[in-house]
C-alpha cells in the first residue's frame, strides 16, 4: 500500500516556530509542533535573537512532526518555508553566524531612515521596492552596521535572514524568495533583482546577499547530515515559499481581492492580495511580492500582542502570566465602547503604518478618577485595533473594499476581540479553522509549488470559516467618536516630532 502524502509547513515566527503536516488531499492536519525562542534587547532600541537557538527550535520541531507522521503511515511529499520578515545576520565564509540575527523589532537606524524621509530617498526607492523607509528595513540595519560597526561590517561574508541560513545549511545555496527579498527594501519587484542605489545606501555587494530567485523554487535536502538529521528523504523537495504575511493570506483562503486579512500576533497588519502592484503617493502602505504572479498590499503595526502584553503585566502584576490575556479580556468587556472617552495610543516601540515612525510613543489620553483598569484595558483594546483601522483608511484610499476580513493571529482567538474588529471596521469578520494560518499556508504552496493542489481555490476549497461576526450597529456611534479622538491625538504627537 502506497504512503499517504504529506505537505509539511514550517513558519518561523517572531517568538517561536511552528511546524504543521497537512494531508495532501484534504488537508487535515497530521501531526503540528511548536517550540518558543526568546529575543535579546541588549540596549534601548536593539531587540535580537540567536540565531543557532532559532536554528535549534525550528530543526527538533520538525524532526517531532516528521517522526510522527511516519508513524501515522505517511510520508512528506513537501516542504514548504515561511518566515517572519526584515531579519539582518551577519555570517563569515563558512555560513557560520557572527552576530545576533536583528529581528524586525529593532529600532537602532531610526535616524537612518528618518534622513532617508526627509531628503526624499524613501520615495524614490519605494517607487521601485515597494518598501516604506522604516528602521525595521534590512536597508537600514545594514547602513547602521557600516557607520557604526564597521569591524563587523568588514568581517562578514554575507547579510542573510533566517530562512535563508536555513535553506544554506540544508543545500549549501544562499537563496532568498522574492517575497521574502522584497521586504528587505533592497529588491526592485518589476525586474525581480536587487535595486542598485538600494545596494550603493547599504554599502554591500550582491555577492554579499543571497540569491532572489522566484517562490515556487524548489531545492532537495543536499546534506546528508542534515538530512539523517531530520530523517527525511534527500530527494523530498524544500519550497522557498513567501512571507509570513503572504502566506497568513494564503492560509486563511484570502487570495482575491475582495478578501482582506487581518492579523493581530506579536504585531498586527493588514494585507490583500493583488494581481497588479498598487503603491500609496505617500508611501504609506507597503507593495510586496506574494508569489510568483501576485503582489501583496498592505501595511503592518507594531501596535499589537507584546504592547498588550506589556500593559497586561503593568496592570494584572497578580495574575499568572499564562492567565492574563483571559482575565484582561474579562475587564474590559466590563467597560464600554469607547472607554467613557479614555484613548490609548499603543505606541510603545513606534510604529510603522501608516506613520512610519519609530519615534512614536505610547499615550494614555482622558484618563479620569472614575476609571479603573477595567476602562484602561478596554482603552488598550481599542488603541490595537485603531492603529489597523488607521491602515484601512489609507487602503480604502487605494481602493480596496472587501465584503469581509478574514481573521489570524492569536489575538483573534477571544469573541470580544473578534466582535470589535467587526464593530470598528464596519466590516463582517470571518475566523477560519486553521488557527496556525502561515504554516498551514506554507504547506499549502509547497503542495501548489509540487503539483499536488492544482490551484490558490483548491486551497480555498480546504478551509471552512465556522466563527463570522456581522457589524452591531449599537456601539457604531462609540467607536466612531473613540477613532476620531484616537486620530487627533496621534496627528498631536506627529506634529509634537516635527511631522503634521
């Protein structure tokens, strides 16, 4: 009797990896593994992560996944990557990591990219990339590293993220996905090849970087190793795949363009998929690659689960770490719409769309005698899911007016956060039963990549949406009041930086 396949997808995420076996022909679920890794944030502003710890975690959770799916009599006819964008390491000839891996979080080339608004390169290099001027660009980080890690900057023999040591390690190729490269600020997206004055501004080579080469690129595991390792068969192919971003969109079934998704995690963003580049005259969105054929519009916060986290930690000090996002939840639906006039602003580590700013700071506005936590937390609620409304003006603006949002991120796991976003947007909201939505849709492109789903609607035809949310008409008037005070008092602190 023939082995069932298996379509295996790996995401590596920003605080663990997660690794899921999905049936190849109805896409159930056969085996899933998760292993947390920490970041580092040595100095203000610098958040960083072991890359070998990352390497480490991603390497035994899929060897658990593998294992177990043998043992369920199936075989992994693919492998597919996501992985979370913007990570900067530096390795030296041999492939080896001289340096923590600079996660997206990191804020160290605020200045750099501030300069870059300000005399105008931004707007020319985002005509081509598609990349807001921000710190979290890999463009960024690298001109940091130059001015003032110069040591470093020298020793290296390459500039890779964390998929791309990865996929070395595995097939001895520096290879980057153009989804993935397209993120760096670095990729001109129409001739698919590293832009020029992108490489004069970061001071490196293309022979410094790797390879962009197109989604559906497919590699075998090379080393045997690395392949006895994992004990997988040296001819099962390796997908690069997309983004984590793209591939959320692809896992949850949002790959036309009448579906907008929207994901609250670590961070948040909103993404839709297009058939053609669209770019903002303000460079307030970005315009990455998806796929091969198809571009992913949109913007991200960095307004969303670790703000949240922090505030919860601030306010329910008693409460166990595990059972705080339950008890917070709790209180704040005890509070209602609009907070009784209380705005947070979630900025604690800046933001980025539609702002762009990594000096931004976090506010607590109307704060009254009269309010307890319960009115702060529904205020910080409120703040996360502002700072993505915030993005859906700018891409209605762009013309983008989706019948409903499809729902990922753990965040969107409570009823009340899935009811609010519903409430604010204005916009019915759909949950699918996918609740890891980048690895199952990693798993799903290697299985497109391959052959064995014939297309983006047969993925479609494998999810089923049992949670959806319709507007509630009796808090439209709060949170209309609530966004509008949420914006005035952002456009206070744009204009306090020098920026109306």
């Amino acid at each position: 009797m023939p082995h069932a396949a298996a379509l295996v997808g790996i995401d590596l995420g920003t605080s663990a990896v997660k690794v899921a076996a999905h049936a190849a022909d109805d896409g159930r679920e056969l085996a899933e593994a998760t292993q947390a890794y920490g970041l580092q944030t040595p100095a203000q502003g610098f958040v960083e992560q072991n890359a070998d710890e990352v390497y480490r975690a991603t390497m035994r959770s899929l060897r658990s996944v593998l294992d177990e799916i043998k043992l369920r009599g199936a075989e992994p006819a693919a492998v597919g990557f996501s992985a979370a964008m913007h990570g900067v390491l530096a390795v030296d000839a041999r492939g080896e990591p001289i340096s923590p891996l600079i996660n997206w979080m990191d804020r160290r080339s605020a200045r750099i990219a501030e300069e870059w608004r300000r005399d105008g390169t931004a707007a020319e290099l985002y005509a081509r990339t598609g990349a807001p001027m921000h710190p979290m660009l890999p463009l960024c980080k690298l001109r940091w590293l130059a001015q003032n890690d110069p040591s470093l900057f020298t020793r290296a023999s390459r500039f890779v993220g964390m998929k791309e040591l990865c996929v070395y390690r595995w097939t001895g190729e520096w290879l980057v996905d153009d989804a993935i490269a397209s993120a760096t600020g670095m990729l001109d997206t129409q001739t698919r090849a590293w832009d020029p004055h992108a490489l004069e501004l970061s001071g490196v080579g293309p022979e410094r970087l790797s390879t962009p080469v197109s989604c559906s690129t497919q590699r075998a595991v090379s080393r045997s190793a690395v392949a006895g390792t994992l004990g997988i068969d040296a001819g099962t192919p390796i997908v690069l795949a997309s983004s984590d971003g793209a591939l959320a969109n692809l896992g949850t079934g949002a790959f036309h363009s009448d579906l907008l998704t929207l994901t609250l995690g670590t961070s948040g963003a909103l993404r839709i998929v297009s058939d053609r580049p669209s770019l903002d005259a303000q460079g307030r969105t970005f315009c990455y690659l998806f796929d091969d054929t198809h571009w992913l519009v949109g913007g991200p916060t960095s307004s969303a689960g670790a703000v949240l986290e922090h505030i919860f930690g601030l306010l329910l000090p008693d409460v166990p770490e595990e059972k705080r996002f339950a008890r917070a939840i709790e209180l704040a639906a005890g509070a209602p719409a609009g907070a009784d006039g209380l705005t947070i602003l979630p900025f604690l580590s800046g933001e980025r769309a539609p702002y762009w700013r990594g000096d931004l700071r976090g506010l607590i506005a109307g704060l009254d005698l009269a309010h307890d936590r319960r009115f702060i937390l529904r205020a910080a609620f409120e703040g996360v899911v502002f700072a993505l409304l915030s993005v859906f003006v700018v891409m209605r603006e762009l013309g983008v007016n989706p019948s409903a949002i499809v729902l990922s991120g753990g965040l969107t796991h409570a009823a009340f956060v899935r009811q609010m976003i519903a409430d604010v947007f204005e916009v019915e909201t759909q949950l699918p039963d996918r609740p890891e939505a980048s690895a199952f849709g990693a798993a799903m492109f290697a299985g497109l990549a391959i052959g064995a789903l014939p297309s983006l609607d047969a993925v479609g035809a494998l999810l089923r949406y049992p949670e959806t949310y319709a507007p509630q008409a009796a808090d439209r008037a709060a949170y209309r009041a609530a966004f509008q005070r949420f914006e005035e008092r952002a456009r206070a602190e744009l204009r306090a930086l020098g920026t109306a």
